[in-house]
C-alpha cells in the first residue's frame, strides 16, 4: 500500500463556483466564478485559431514573445517575470521555491481559499488572522502574527472574496516593518478594477524592495479564463526560482498567442472595465439601499454578508436562476460573493436580493 505524505489527508477541496441553473422559462446566469461577462476580444479568437492550427507543436517554453510583450507593457525587464496557468498556480510554484516544514505563511482569512490549500502542500504551516471591520485585512494583527518561522505573507488586494483593496501607504509601513527576509506576496488578480486612488500600487511597492513579489492574472478583466495564463512580478532571482519549479510548457501556444492579442486590444478592454465597474458599484450601492452591508468592493465582484443565512441565501438565488458562491463555515465571515454580470444578471440579483430583505423590513 502506498504512503501517501499525510499533510495530503487534511487539504481544504478547491471548491469551483456552481454552473447557472436551468430554468425552464426563464434565463439563468452564473454569477459564481468572477468571470468576465463580455466575449473575447478583437483580434483573440483570430489569433487563437490561428495558434490552434500549430497544436502538433509544443509552446515556446521560454514564453519569449509574451515575456516581451507583457514586459513593455508594464515597465519590468524580461527576468522578473514568470508565468503559470492562472496566477494560483505561479502562487503553489512560489511556494514551493520558497517554502519548507517548519516555516510559517500568514495570510487573512476570509481570503482566497487556495491559501490553507497550497501552503500546507509545501510542508509549510499556515497561520489564518480574522479579517478586520470593514472586510478588510487587518495589517496590525498580522504584524503581531509573525514570528521567527514566518516565511511567507499574503495580502489579497482586492479581497477575494470580500472586495476591499489595502491602501497603499500602510501597506509600505507594513512591508517596511518587517525583516526584509520575509516574502510579502501582493495577490493582484482584480487590479484593472481598482478605482480608489489611495489603492495600493504594487509594482511601485516593489521597487528597493527584493523580498516583494507581485501576482496577476490574464483571467479576470482580460476574459482569459478558459486559458489559464498569470504571472509573478519579482525579484529576478525569485522569479527564476519560480520558472524552476514550474512544470514545462504550462501555458499552452494557444493561451500565449491570446494573452498577446488580448495586450494589443486594452483600449477596448479598459472600456469594458470602466462598464463593469460602473455596474459594480451600482449593484452594492442597490444592495445597500435594500438595507445589507456591503463592503466597498474594488474587484468585479461583491461580498454579501449572510451568516447563518449563507446556504439558504443560495438556494433562494438558484431557485431564480442565479448561480452565486457561499461560502459557509459557521464563522463571522460567512456570506455569498456575487460577481457582476450584464445588465439582466445584475437586475435578477436585486430582485431576489429584495425578496430576502422583504421579510425583515416586516
């Protein structure tokens, strides 16, 4: 019988958002993975079919052309860069680097939940701190939390799945704060939707600043869910370490020639975002109106709080044709995470979203 490392016995399951429901007379709509509403891009399908057609070879492995074209497109040389399918798999490659038993990773909780996922696969102990009022991280706690073991802190900005963004200047204070040996990962996936001008800039936190390590992905404002493409910008020493681990030919020729064609086309795509920011904040302030806390949500997406109502929450939002994600574990940050969809998604969100508060307006 084959032994398997026990730390495998214990993972949290990844849990996938729910597909949309099927109604009968009725359109329904999946509101439960954070994707983008709108189709590809100009010039992505084209560019797509066109890398399809080379299936019979294997992608660049060196991802040179999307290395140069991302690079010129943020600022960054070429060696800081690394890539993996989706950024939650350059995050377990970065771990993994840097990570072994006997070390400690720091992130809040409620946060992304492949934290408590990829940090004990690396032999590493995780060490969750409780959100702070407001949904948001709070930085003085896990400034408290670290110890000699601390390797590694996460800071998911925006919060997935709550939505707040840190500011930045505590930020720096933060990281400043702290011995520089100590990785500080900025989980950037929602960036393209931040709007407050105090948000925090990650590639700017970065500079003078080796043990910072910035993630991003292709998945979420630039509709590249399906091809899994994210990135670390970091040190160059990191990054290479991260390349080093990470499983050859991971993002595939056709998912390079999209990302390429998805950089030509952000005129259009940052029109897209300003939409669905715009209905984003629409919908929290609609939800509000109805009388629930909705925390101020910088992603494209926003945070329900429902507590012990969490499942049923869901159940009343599917039975309309909604598929939503809950997230419930009987602690204080239990609610639903509710993405932003098109007009009709946004529409039957509110109407279901009155019917739950109808009974405590009575």
């Amino acid at each position: 019988m084959i032994r398997l490392r026990s730390a495998i016995g214990g993972l949290p399951v990844y849990v996938a958002g729910k597909p949309a429901p099927r109604l009968v007379e009725a359109p329904s709509f999946k509101l439960s993975s954070n994707e983008n509403p709108f189709p590809p891009l100009p010039g992505v399908i084209e560019a797509t079919m066109a890398a399809v057609a080379r299936m019979n070879r294997y992608p660049d492995i060196t991802n040179a052309e999307l290395t140069s074209a991302l690079s010129s497109r943020l600022g960054v040389p070429g060696e800081q860069l690394a890539f993996g399918t989706g950024s939650v798999a350059v995050l377990y490659h970065l771990l993994q680097a840097a990570c072994e038993a006997g070390d400690e990773v720091i992130f809040a909780w409620r946060s992304f939940e492949a934290y408590p996922i990829a940090t004990p696969v690396t032999g590493a102990t995780q060490v969750p701190v409780p959100l702070g009022p407001g949904a948001v991280h709070d930085l003085d706690a896990m400034r408290r939390a670290v110890t000699p073991a601390t390797k590694a802190i996460m800071l998911c900005t925006p919060n997935n799945p709550t939505g707040p963004a840190l500011q930045h200047q505590p930020v720096i204070d933060f990281i400043d704060s702290l011995p520089d040996h100590i990785m500080i990962v900025l989980d950037e996936a929602y960036v393209e939707f931040v709007t407050d001008p105090e948000g925090l800039r990650g590639l700017e936190a970065m500079i003078g600043r080796p043990n910072v390590v910035v993630l991003r992905t292709f998945s979420k404002a630039y509709g590249l869910a399906g091809f899994r493409v994210g990135y670390c910008v970091a040190d160059p020493a990191v990054a290479a370490a991260v390349r080093a681990v990470s499983l050859p030919f991971g993002v595939s020729v056709a998912a390079q020639a999209a990302v390429i064609a998805s950089l030509d086309a952000e005129a259009l795509l940052f029109d897209r975002v300003a939409e669905l920011i715009k209905a984003r904040d629409a919908l929290a302030v609609g939800l509000r109106d109805l009388g629930f806390e909705v925390p101020d949500s910088q992603a494209n997406f926003v945070w329900l709080p429902a507590g012990p109502d969490t499942e049923a929450y869901a159940a009343a939002f599917a039975r309309a044709g909604v598929a939503v994600r809950p997230y419930a574990s009987g602690g204080d940050w239990d609610g639903l995470r509710i993405t932003v969809g098109d007009p009709a998604a946004n529409a039957r969100v509110l109407e279901v979203a009155a019917a739950l508060a109808a009974p405590a307006a009575n």
